[in-house]
C-alpha cells in the first residue's frame, strides 16, 4: 500500500492534467465531451455536470480519455458521413470530425503539451519556495587507474559543462553523466584560471541508484564534495524560476529522444525501459522521502506521458496528428480502411512495448 497509493495519485494526476488539455480545447471550439475517464474498464462512481458530460472513475487506473459527442473513440476516423447524417444541424456543430484541421489540431496536441506544462508549473514551484542548488562542482578526488585519471581530469578542477550542458550544481554531474549517449563525454573544467577540454570514457557498472534499486550507471571514478559540506540551495524569482524549469523539460525531452534512438539502432540498454510497476515502485520510495521528491518525480512522468503520446503511433495523440498531417497534405483524409490499418499497426506495437516494459519490471524483482 506504501507504493499503491502515492502510484495512484501521481498517476491520477498526469492523467487528469492530460485529458483535462483535450477537454478545455474540445469546449472552447464547441465540440461536444459525452465523457471525461480516468481509468479504463468498469465505472466505480462518476457524476454528470450541467452540459451532459459524465465525469468518472473507472476500475483500471492506467491511462484515461474524452470521448467527443457522435464518435466511437476518443478521436474520429475519417469517412463516417452515415453518422453525420443522424444528426441535426445544431448537433451537428458539437461533432469534432466537422471541425477545422487547425482545431481539430489543437485539441488533440493539448493533452501532451498540457503534461509539459505541468512539469514546468511543478519544477518552477519548486525553484522559487525551496530553492534550486547552486553549489559548483569541484573535484575532490580522481580515484586510481579511473577513467577520469587516463582522460588528465584532476583534483580542484571545476566542472563547467558535460556534452555542452552548462553544470550548475554539484547535483547535476552524475545526471549528465548517466544520461550521456556518447561513448566519451567531454569534460570542460575551470583548472588555475584556464578553461581546458577532456574527454572522458566511462566505465558501464552495475550499482544502486539513490533508493536502492539495481541500475547500470556510467562511472568515471570522480568524488565531489560541497565546501564544508554545505549545500548552496538559492531561491528563484518567478522568471529565473520559470527558466529554469523549461530548461529541465527540454533537457529530459531531448535526452529520452537520444535514449530511444539508441534503442532502436541497437546501441541502446534496453533493460532500463520501465513500466507500470517500475514506477509504482519508485514512486513509493521517492515518496518515502517528502512531498518535494514527489512532486519531482510526478513532473519526470508528466513529461514522459507527453512525450510518449506525441510519437507517430496511431492510437496515441501523435498518430492523428500524423494523420491530419497527411489530409494537409492530400486535401483529403486517409481512406478509413488505410487509418484502420495502421490502427492495426500500432495496437501491436503498443502491447509489445507494455509486454517488454512489463517484463523488465517483473525481472528487476525477481520474479524472472
């Protein structure tokens, strides 16, 4: 229950925050919303408000739509003039199929860019009322025969920036290193006044992360340590704060794009891929720690959720997005029976993906 409940929040939440983007841009063009889910399957309670939207909780927690007035999904397939037809001209205005492409456009990229700014909100409260860590990196010690030491890294040398990512924290090195796709990593350090360039090339090591979970990390066998041990947390003003925040989201977004890719080229760890239970478990142990962490790790999955659904797979917001970019194109819809195909298509990548994720999760506690 310590890993359930937190689970369910988080997950409660992002959902929410993501639906609640299709709805607001699906009210504001007119569309009407027959039903708003958090949760997939059989309704435990729900309500109806005064518009005739039923609000509602459903038994499997693992995702959520908004269902538009006349169609069988979330979003509508092309070609279904018979279902146009059984409607009168005042219902017919609330149908999302006869909407403009530019709103139909919108209202399917809201959900995405709804969890973006969401971690943005949560990473900007965080910099103005706790604070962002300014403490600069200065090596202590380059441990013997390390990858540091080969590479000329020494000690009371300042770390500036790691791949062209400026260090603005002590806290940032290992983030930076472990997110690294590059088989060296160059190191700019700050050495007697003079800015020298080093490349580095980690050691791939089985460890354990913060909270004890079995990771494989990229060591380079340096110690840092904070002056007195002493942390330099400084509190941000609104527009620093929000900065700084979009900063963190562009950086996750671009270093999971760099991760996928070396995925699917094959280069990648695939092992690190995560699922349900992954983060049902980490969420339990961050959440161990205070509502700060917490809310931390919701804003890391806000933007996974978001930048997951942006990908060009049919059944999740990217794949219609895809699809209206090909009636852009074309003046005119796929042929239903073609965006049923790739429907097709991407129910089975979908279930591979939630079967191999799944599986890694099993395996991590033991149970493979």
């Amino acid at each position: 229950m310590n890993y359930i409940i937190p689970f369910l929040i988080l997950i409660t939440v992002v959902v929410f925050i993501h639906e609640y983007g299709h709805y607001y841009f699906a009210k504001k063009y007119g569309v009407g919303v027959t039903d708003f889910s958090i949760g997939f399957g059989r309704e435990i309670f729900g309500w109806n408000d005064k518009s005739g939207t039923r609000w509602k909780i459903c038994l499997v927690p693992l995702g959520g739509y908004v269902k538009f007035f006349g169609d069988r999904n979330v979003f509508s397939q092309s070609e279904q003039q018979k279902l146009i037809d059984k409607y009168n001209d005042e219902d017919q205005q609330k149908l999302f199929i006869l909407k403009p492409l530019y709103q139909r456009s919108i209202i399917v990229a809201a959900g995405p860019i709804a969890n973006f700014i969401l971690a943005i909100i949560i990473f900007t409260m965080i910099n103005m009322f706790i604070g962002k860590d300014m403490t600069p990196a200065v090596i202590e010690e380059v441990q013997p025969e390390s990858p540091a030491l080969v590479a000329g890294l020494k000690k009371n040398d300042k770390i500036l920036y790691i791949d062209d990512n400026k260090v603005l924290s002590i806290l940032e090195v290992s983030a930076f290193i472990n997110s690294s796709t590059e088989e060296k990593i160059e190191f700019k350090v700050l050495r007697e006044k003079q800015e020298i360039s080093v490349l580095v090339k980690p050691n791939l090591v089985e460890g354990k992360d913060s909270l004890g979970n079995t990771v494989k990390k990229r060591m380079i066998g340096i110690k840092l340590s904070p002056l007195n041990n002493e942390f330099n947390r400084q509190t941000l003003g609104p527009s620093t704060a929000i900065y700084y925040s979009c900063k963190e989201v562009w950086f996750v977004t671009i270093t999971t794009l760099k991760y996928i890719g070396k995925i699917i080229t094959g280069s990648g760890d695939s092992s690190q891929l995560g699922g349900p239970i992954r983060i049902a478990k980490i969420t339990g142990q961050v959440a161990e720690h205070g509502i700060v962490p917490f809310l931390s790790i919701m804003a890391y999955i806000s933007i996974s959720l978001g930048l997951i659904n942006l990908f060009p797979i049919p059944m999740l917001d990217g794949g219609h997005l895809m699809f209206y970019l090909f009636e852009k194109i074309l003046g005119r819809p796929l042929s239903q029976k073609t965006q049923e195909g790739f429907f097709r298509i991407g129910l089975f990548l979908i279930i591979f993906l939630m079967f191999f994720a799944t599986f890694n999760d099993l395996r991590e506690i033991g149970l493979f």
